[in-house]
C-alpha cells in the first residue's frame, strides 16, 4: 500500500531490506542511482546473505557475481536496475576474444532467493561458453544457438524443474558492428537509427520450460551512431494508474531521447517511469476524491524488478586493429 514518506528500503546486494533492526531508520532510496522522494515502498521481510541453505528446499542457494562493463573501443554501455521483493532481472556482459561482446538480460520468475540462485548458474554458463566465440571464422549464429540451449538447461537444473525466464542474449561483433540476437520470449528490444527505430521481436519460446527447445539466431546491423535499449518486462508492465508503460512508451523515449551517454540513457528511462507512475497516482487521488475507488493502493513498483540496459556504437566507429 502506497502512504506518504520517505523510502524505508535499501538494497543489499540486489535484494531489498529493511534499513534498520529496529524499526526502519536510516532510510535510503530502492533505486540504484535514482532518487524516488516521493514514492514509499512498505515491506517487512529480512535481509539475506549468500550462500545460504534455503528452508523449503533444503539447498544451498547462491547469488550471481556483480556484472562489470567491458571497456570496447567503438561503443559504450550502459544499465540500470531496480530490485523488487520477487522475482529477479538479471543482466550481464562478458568479452569473447578481441572483438566480440556477450550480452544478456533475463526475467526469472519465482521467489527472488531462487531467483538469483538460478542467476548465478546461468552465469557461470553464460561467462564460459566466451570460448565458443573466441575464434574469429566462429559461425556466431550457431554458437549462440548453442549458448541457448545450454542456459536453458542451466535454468531447468537450478529450479529443479521448469521455471518461465524470457531473456534476450546476443554477440555484438565491434569489427563487423553486427549484432547476432536471440529474443527467447522477451520483451521486445528496440534499436534506434538514423533511419528510426526498429523492434527485435521475440524469436522463440522462453527459456526454462523445455530441455530440448532450440532457439535460431537473427542478425542485425548497428550503424555509427546507433543504439541498443533492453528494456525487462517488469519495466514495461509498470503501471501509472490503470495504464501501463509499455514498450510502446518506451519507444517514443528513445526517439525523443538527445542522451548520447547510454548510462544516462537508461537513467532517463528510469526517470521517465518514475514520472509516469507519479502522474497515475495523482489521477488515482483525483479518482478517489470524486468517489471512483477503482484504482488499487499496490505499489506499482514491488511486483517485479526495473532494469534497463543500453549499447551505442560511436558516431565515428574506430576501426579494431587486427
């Protein structure tokens, strides 16, 4: 239930907590780098520490290592994250020889102990198949065929079973500025050009719900000048009122977008949901006054983790010297 006053939670390693011990003094903000002053999140659960043996289970349960950004000579990245009480968004990057990037974002579903627990196993897969890309006459498209089958198998062994996780996982080759993706039932990624914005659509199924499901690589090209956006489902179902952000909304923020920088850039999506939210909950208020209570008090944003993720190739690309 949303009451006015300041923010009560702080994230520890992703996960949100209560500030204090006693009570909830020293307050500080949910978002990572973005202040919400005027939105509250109430929630009364602990903090956990990694690794630790869950009670239901009775396994140990792990955390992912912290993401780091690649230093790449002809683009920039950029990623912003929010976490919530279920659930779990998990983005990383990781180089694969002189010239190729791995990236990767997925939404978890479940509770977010095993969300993250199943993160972590999807990474220690995700930063060893940087073998499979290494060589440079390596046909991209089938090696990252087969980095998806091997995270989708990852998954299933982590949640001992199926668990629903769409991601979006591709191989940016800095000297071709070629982009080689798989939208396994993911929102939709947008790249923006000079000739507009274009929408990678999902290309298959999700991961974590079939062992033998297979997923075919689509390719795309990103000019000088060009930007990549993620944005997580969670993200895109927001909700302002009864609208939601969508990815439709987020797609008009990249075009009306002048940031350059794509860490600003995400912080400004970020900013811009924050935005949308508050003028929902204004009309909410303005609904209740004049008697309609058909506007629920849910906090909007505890249901699911924000996160987005940016990638923007330099206006003059430098070559890579071989």
């Amino acid at each position: 239930m949303l009451r006015p006053g300041k923010i009560i939670l702080k994230v520890r390693n992703g996960i949100a907590a209560p500030a204090g011990q006693a009570g909830f003094s020293q307050a500080r903000p949910i978002w990572r780098g973005i202040c919400w002053p005027r939105v509250a999140a109430y929630a009364n659960f602990p903090a956990v520490k990694f690794p630790f043996v869950s009670k239901s289970s009775g396994r140990t349960l792990r955390q992912p290592a912290r993401s780091t950004m690649p230093d790449l000579e002809s683009v920039h990245l950029g990623a912003q994250y929010r976490g919530a009480r279920v659930g779990g968004d998990f983005f990383d990057f990781t180089r694969a020889g002189d010239s190729r990037l791995l990236l990767l974002l997925l939404d978890i579903a479940g509770k977010r102990d095993e969300a993250l627990d199943i993160a972590a196993a999807v990474q220690d897969v995700f930063r060893g198949s940087a073998d499979l890309f290494a060589d440079e006459a390596v046909n991209e498209a089938v090696a990252l065929s087969q980095l998806l089958l091997d995270i989708n198998r990852a998954i299933l062994s982590a949640a001992g079973g199926v668990r629903c996780a769409p991601g979006f996982v591709a191989c940016y080759n800095e000297s071709l500025g070629t982009l080689c993706y798989v939208n396994a039932g993911h929102t939709a990624a947008l790249v923006k050009d000079s000739s507009g914005i274009v929408k990678l659509d999902p290309t298959g199924l999700p991961l974590g719900l079939f062992s033998h499901a297979t997923h075919d690589a689509s390719m795309c090209v990103l000019e000088p000048g060009a930007t990549l956006l993620l944005v997580s489902r969670g993200l895109a179902e927001v909700k302002g009122g009864r609208d939601e952000f969508g990815v439709e909304r987020a797609c008009q923020f990249l075009h009306q977008s002048a940031a350059g920088d794509p860490q600003q850039l995400c912080r400004d999506l970020i900013e811009n949901v924050r935005v949308f939210v508050e003028d929902g909950m204004r009309r909410g208020l303005l609904n209740k006054v004049r008697g309609n209570n058909s506007v629920g008090d849910e906090d909007p944003l505890s249901k699911n983790d924000i996160t987005a993720v940016a990638l923007s190739r330099a206006a003059k690309a430098a070559a890579v010297a071989r």
